[in-house]
C-alpha cells in the first residue's frame, strides 16, 4: 500500500508555544489530507479535511485559528498547533487519499501516516 | 445514529479460531468499505477494501459486503495472538469522505 510520513513521532513543548506537524504522501499525490486526533482509549475524531491549493475545511468544534493547516504541495500538509496547552495533548494522526481509476469509476483509499504524540507540559 | 456502527466489544477468541467482526452503516451510497487495525498508541492500518458485494479473500482475512442489507463484515481465520487489535469499519459515501465506525476491540487468546 501507499506510504504515508509524519514528523515529528514524538514532542514534547511548553504550554504557550507552538508546535508543526509535517505529513508527507511518499510515493502518492495527494490532493486530499485528513487530520484526526485521538485520545487515549477513544475513536478518530476528524479534526479538518486538507485540501491541496485551497484552504484547509474544519469539523464543527475545531478552532481553526488554534489549528493552522497549510497543503502547499499534492505530497506535504503541515498542521501547526498554536499556544498549546496541556488540554491540547493527544495523538495526532494524519491520513492521506490516493485516488486512481477513471472518471466514473475512481477509487479512493485513505492511507494513515503513524501518529505524532504531542505532551503540552 | 451513528452512519457506521460496530460492535465495540471486547471480542474474545481462542488461537486458532475464526474472527468475525461486524459492521452496519447507514448512506446507501455508501460506495467503498475499508477496515483499518490499530494497534495501542499506533495509528491506524488498511488491511481490506472491498466495493462490490460478495467476498473478497487475502491471505487469513476475508471481508464481505452486502449492500442490500448495509451491512460489511471481516473474518480472521486462524486467528492469531498478534491480530489482537482494535479493528475500524469505514464507509466511503458521497462526499468521497470516510466516515469510521468506533471500533472492535479485539483480543486472542493464547
């Protein structure tokens, strides 16, 4: 299957500071991103769709001032984390689709990259 | 309601057994149906895709799809200590956007 990046696996920051996820499609474009987050013991929670050239479509409840996404290019979108706080720990997940086939007949499969575990202290 | 639902479990099976696991889901265009494992404190892996009815069989695992009745499951044969896992339903409906079931946690038993 297709390979799906995300740096950095871990950090660790000061409530206050903000911090940068990269998510990288690897051998794919990518047109569409998808940000999750997840916290322990519980489902994906979609946080906003990422949209290459265009700006990024959040879920109902996510701040997108506090939550940056930028998809410069079919293979990078960055999600920056602004004046985090300890609330804003969890595992941040992105997901990128391949799209292949015709028009009319296109599939889509969604690849996940392995998660950045972000502690605010 | 939820569009995609799962059995959260937990879902116990001895080593060896068959796996089923099981999920409805509600758009019935609904299109493209996935299931993801996940591991504890990793993020999720595409183990099956399926869009048309029937079965589709790789390897141990077997997914199933009938759109009459929405409803998609996964088989695990010859289940393994190492497939305990939480397993995620996904449908694709018209927005092309996944939509996840919350869950089955699964456990084998040695």
């Amino acid at each position: 299957g297709a390979v799906v990046s995300q740096h950095p696996s871990w950090v660790i920051c000061k409530s206050g500071t903000s911090v940068k996820i990269e998510c990288r499609s690897l051998d794919f474009q990518a047109t569409t991103m998808f940000w999750y987050r997840q916290f322990p013991k519980q489902s994906l929670m979609l946080m906003a769709t990422s949209n290459e050239g265009s700006k990024a479509t959040y879920e109902q409840g996510v701040e997108k001032d506090k939550f940056l996404i930028n998809h410069a290019s079919l293979t990078l979108s960055t999600l920056t984390v602004t004046s985090a706080h300890p609330e804003d720990s969890s595992f941040y997940i992105c997901s990128a689709r391949e799209v292949w086939g015709l028009a009319g007949r296109k599939s889509y499969e969604q690849y996940f990259g392995p998660g950045t575990r972000l502690t605010v202290t | 309601q939820k569009e995609v639902e799962q059995n959260s479990g937990p879902l116990s099976v001895p080593e060896g057994a068959i796996a089923s696991l099981n999920c409805t889901y509600s758009d019935r265009g609904s299109q493209s149906f996935f299931w993801y494992r996940q591991y504890s404190g990793k993020s999720p892996e595409l183990i099956m895709f399926i869009y048309s009815n029937g079965d589709k069989e790789d390897g141990r695992f077997t997914a199933q799809l009938n759109k009459a009745s929405q409803y998609v499951s996964l088989l695990i044969r010859d289940s393994q200590p190492s497939d305990s896992a939480t397993y995620l339903c996904a449908a694709t409906g018209s927005a092309r956007q996944l939509t996840f079931g919350s869950g089955t946690q699964l456990t084998v038993l040695p």
